[in-house]
C-alpha cells in the first residue's frame, strides 16, 4: 500500500487516496485538502510520499493511508462540535484533520481537539505546524490544543471524548483511554508489541464495549520517554 498514492503535490496525493477508495467521504476529502502535509515533515520533499517519514524524537509521521484509515474509522463521530482526542500527535498532522472534521467554518459550535505527545520538543514543533498550516487561531481560542504528556493517560480534563486517535502502538488496550471515551464514542488504536494490529473500540450509549480488529500495522510504540530516546527508528 506505501507510496501507491504518492504524488507531486498535496491535492494530487488526497485526489489519489480518493481515488484508490481510501477516502470515501466528501467531508473527509474536504479536511485533507486543508491540510497540507508539506508543514508537518522534515524535508518538504518526502511531503506527497505514501509512507512514514522521521520527524523528530525517534518519531515517524506515519503515512497519509494510514490518516485515511483512522478517518474513515472515527468519521461517525467527527461530527461538527465533537471532542476529540489525538495521542501521539507527533508532528501535529491528525489533529489538523479532525480539526477541520469537528469545526468546521459555520458550525454552530466549534468543537475541540487535544492533542497529547510526551515530548516537548515534538508537542512545540507541532503547535508551530499548526500554525504555518493557518491554525494559529484555533490554538489561541482552544479549540485545538496541544499538550506535553503521557498519553497512556489521556486528557481527563477535557474528558468524554466522542472519539480518541492514537498515533502509537500501545502494548495492551490502554484502559485509561477506554474509560474516558464517551458512550457512544469510537476508538481507533493499534495495539501489540510485535505484530500490531489497529483495534477499534466502540462505547455504546449504555457503555457497553466492543473491539473489531481491523489493519495489521507497523507503528511507533506507546511508551516512555526513555524507551523512546534508546530504539532504533528503522
Ligand atoms: N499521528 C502522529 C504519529 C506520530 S508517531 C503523526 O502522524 O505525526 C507516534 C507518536 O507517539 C510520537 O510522536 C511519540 O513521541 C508519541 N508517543 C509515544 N509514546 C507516547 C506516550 N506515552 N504519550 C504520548 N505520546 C507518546
């Protein structure tokens, strides 16, 4: 599936994801024309490739089939005014996408997404894509913000959430992020720590929970700091 969609610009590239089937929604395809990929990598000549690129802190940016995929999960509730929360936002990348899904221009009610990394330098990097990619004023009114912290954690400040993202593979279902998604919400994380595999948990309006296994994936670990600072990225 790597780099099948790549392509010479941003708009080319979500016009290839589209068109392979990976995006299916109008409202979807919409969010990632705004979002440019060429502000959240190192080296804006990987930007419109179909696969991860290093970012910083032993991080990848992982690849935009793989944002089609967590959006084409969540989408039933990325609704305009949703709360979303986005672990492992690394470069910033995901939380832009479900910005532009849960706030859009004219919605009645703005909704919010926080993003959570456990490294500063990667949580600061990323405010600063948000803002070359015309999201300033959404981190100055709070509805998209971006934190330093343990993500296995989640955000229970701005807990339940309608939908939670995460970026990493956490080992086991993190329960934390379990307990705080609303009833009904959506979660998409890849879980394993050799062979990983993205699960989808659902909460039902009763709390009742489920888990779908979807993709076999290959992703960066939910972990500490240290184990971070200590792996080999490839
Ligand atoms: N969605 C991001 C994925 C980045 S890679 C993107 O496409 O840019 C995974 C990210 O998870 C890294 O940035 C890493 O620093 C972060 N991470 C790993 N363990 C974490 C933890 N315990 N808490 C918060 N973030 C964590």
């Amino acid at each position: 599936m790597a780099y099948l969609c790549s392509a010479p610009t941003n708009h080319q590239l979500v016009h290839n994801m589209a068109a392979h089937g990976l995006i299916s929604d109008d409202r979807v395809q919409a969010a990632f024309q705004k979002v440019d990929r060429k502000n959240y990598v190192l080296d804006e000549r990987d930007a419109y490739i179909d696969s991860p690129q290093a970012i910083m802190c032993n991080a990848t940016i992982s690849a935009p089939h793989m944002h089609a995929e967590a959006a084409k999960s969540l989408l039933p509730f990325l609704k305009p005014g949703a709360r979303v929360l986005d672990v492992g936002s690394g470069s910033g990348y995901t939380c832009a996408l479900f910005h532009h899904l849960v706030s859009p221009p004219g919605a009645e009610q703005a909704g919010t997404v926080v993003g959570i990394d456990h490294m500063a330098e990667l949580a600061e990097w990323s405010r600063m894509n948000l803002a070359k990619d015309g999201l300033g004023d959404a981190l100055v009114n709070g509805s998209l913000v971006v934190l330093c912290g343990d993500g296995r954690e989640g955000c229970a400040a701005h807990a339940p959430y309608d939908a939670i993202h995460v970026g990493a593979a956490a080992p086991t279902m993190p329960a934390e992020l379990v307990k705080q998604l609303r009833s009904p919400g959506r979660m998409f994380v890849p879980v394993g720590s050799g062979a990983q595999r993205v699960i989808q948990v659902d909460k039902d309006a009763e709390g009742r929970v489920t888990e779908t296994p979807l993709l076999h994936v290959m992703y960066v670990p939910l972990t500490d700091p240290e184990a971070q600072a200590g792996r080999k990225l490839f």
